[in-house]
C-alpha cells in the first residue's frame, strides 16, 4: 500500500503544478497579444515583472510543439467552442492525468486494481463529458441570442454604420458569448483576414444554421452587392421563426431525452458506487463463465440511449 501511496502523492504534486501552470496561462490582461505570445513566444522587455511568465508561455509552447501529434482539428474546435483557455496538448494532457490519479484513487479506497481501472476510466471520460457540456451551453445561449444581435445589427446599418462597424456595436451591448465570438471576428479582420473567412470559421464553432443561413447571405451580399439592411431584416424574420418553431420541438421531446440521459447514466452510477462499496461483490461480474452479462449490459443501455436519442431528435 505503500508503494501506490507514493505514486499517488508524486502524481497529485504534479497535478497541482501543471493547474498553477494553465491558470496563469489562462489570466489574460490582453487576450491578443498573450495569443502572440503562446504561438510566437515573443520576448517581453518591456516590464521585468513579465519574465516568469515568458518562460512559463515558452515552456507551454514547447510542450504544445512536441505533442501536437496528438491531436485533431476536431478538438481544438471543440475547446474553441467552449472557450476554454487550454491548448489540445494540454487538455489531453489534463485527461491522461486525471486517469493516472483516478486509478491510484480507486486502487488506494477499494483496495483492488478493479476499483481504480472504474475511477480511472470515469476520470478519463469526466473531461470529454464536461467539454461537450460546455460547448453545447455556450452555443444554445448563443443561439438565443443571435435574433437581439441580427436586430441590433440591423438598426446600426440602418443609422449608416458598416457592418464591421455594426458588429462592434455588438461587442459593445450584447453579453457573451456573442460579444466574444465577434470580438474574435473582427480581431481577425483586423490582422487582415477577409470578413466571410471569419465569419465562416464562427459559425464551425457554433454549429449554427440560423447562423450559417447569415453568414451565406452576407458572403453573396459581398460578391454581388444590394441592400444589406433589406438582407438582413429578411434573415432575421426567418432566423426568428425557426427558433420559435425548434423552440416548441424541443419542449415536446424534452421527456425522451431526459429518460435517455437517466437510463443510461443510473447502472453506470449504480456499478462505480458498488465497486467502491463491494469490491468483492462486483468482482463476480468480471467471472469467465459471465462476462457477457456485464458485456451485453453496456451494449445494451448504449444501444437504448442512442435509439431514444434519435427518436427524440427532430431536424428543422
């Protein structure tokens, strides 16, 4: 016991250092140019106080080089979508860590190697499961809010202001995660990216057809030129009755989904909370003669919740 115990204090200091490490990364007085500095790791000489920082983002961007092997587009965009202020790297990193720890945990309470593989596979997925809950909150708020931003936006082009224009007044009156999803907009265009290109990589993060709807309207607005206050009264009214409409969709299936989420998280809640209880109790399941017991179990509630999920889903 002594031997797991040592691992687990080793691996908990390292923890607590890489948490220090990702919140001063994540302190931003100048979201810009601290984004110049993890991808270009530019020298600071203008205040001494800043040195440790400096090394620190040149360690993080170090780190970020050698492992970028590991990982996809598709995850970056995901913790672009949610926001958070960590690199893939080191959000896989983070999920690697979690596991060695949850499975030093499990091992250390239940006192066998099956209790900690069931912690370190639920701190495994933990992190997965937290990030699509954020991406897919920041995007539902930012779908509520896209008709207030269609509709300022219309009344800024209609009192003569440009639409990069028009969009800093929405940086200016409309909370997140509106004012910063265009914020990253025009910070784009102002390093000189085109404004379809921006407007394009936006609505990847969000997810959005009422927004890709608004971004294909004002990319041919663009190329062919017309009245852009017209363009955008007539997004705005349709974008305005798909919400209402997806709206009532979503309330009269909101039962189904809720059973499929309580299906299938109640045995999985159920067997981690025995292991920790009754080791020896649950260890029968893993029995030769058995094992396509708790084999078809999980076969079976994954099945289940992905037919309900269907079932529940509506396209609009």
């Amino acid at each position: 016991m002594n031997n797991p115990l040592l691992l687990l204090l080793v691996v908990l200091l390292i923890l607590a250092g890489l948490i220090l490490l990702f919140r001063r990364m994540a302190i931003r007085n100048d979201p810009m140019n601290e984004r110049l500095r993890v991808y270009a790791a530019l020298p600071d000489h203008t205040r001494r106080d800043n040195r440790r920082r400096t090394w620190l983002t040149r360690l993080r961007v170090r780190m970020n080089a050698t492992f970028s092997g590991l990982t996809s587009e598709d995850l970056a965009l995901r913790l672009m979508s949610a926001n958070w202020p960590i690199t893939p790297v080191e959000y896989i990193g983070l999920r690697i860590l979690g596991t060695v720890i949850g499975f030093f945990l499990g091992w250390l309470i239940s006192g066998m190697w099956l209790g900690g593989i069931g912690l370190a596979i639920l701190a495994y997925v933990a992190p997965l499961v937290a990030l699509r809950y954020s991406t897919n909150r920041r995007q539902l708020k930012f779908q509520k809010q896209l008709v207030d931003v269609l509709v300022l936006m219309t009344g800024a082009v209609r009192a003569g202001f440009s639409f990069l224009q028009a969009m800093e007044v929405v940086v200016r009156e409309i909370k997140e995660p509106a004012s910063e999803e265009f914020s990253r907009v025009l910070r784009e265009v102002s390093i000189g990216r085109p404004v379809t290109a921006s407007l394009t990589d936006m609505a990847e993060r969000m997810e959005s057809r009422d927004l890709d709807l608004l971004v294909t309207a004002i990319s041919i607005q663009y190329q062919v030129g017309g009245n852009l206050t017209t363009m955008l009264n007539s997004v705005t009214e349709t974008i305005r009755e798909r919400i209402r409409l997806y709206g009532e969709v979503r309330v009269l299936t909101t039962q189904q989904r809720l059973t499929s989420y309580i299906l299938a998280l109640l045995p999985v809640f159920m067997a981690g909370l025995l292991f920790l209880i009754n080791p020896e109790y649950m260890q029968g399941l893993f029995d030769r003669s058995i094992i396509c017991v708790p084999v078809g179990a999980v076969v079976g509630i994954i099945m289940g919740f992905i037919i309900i999920q269907r079932l529940s889903k509506i396209d609009i």
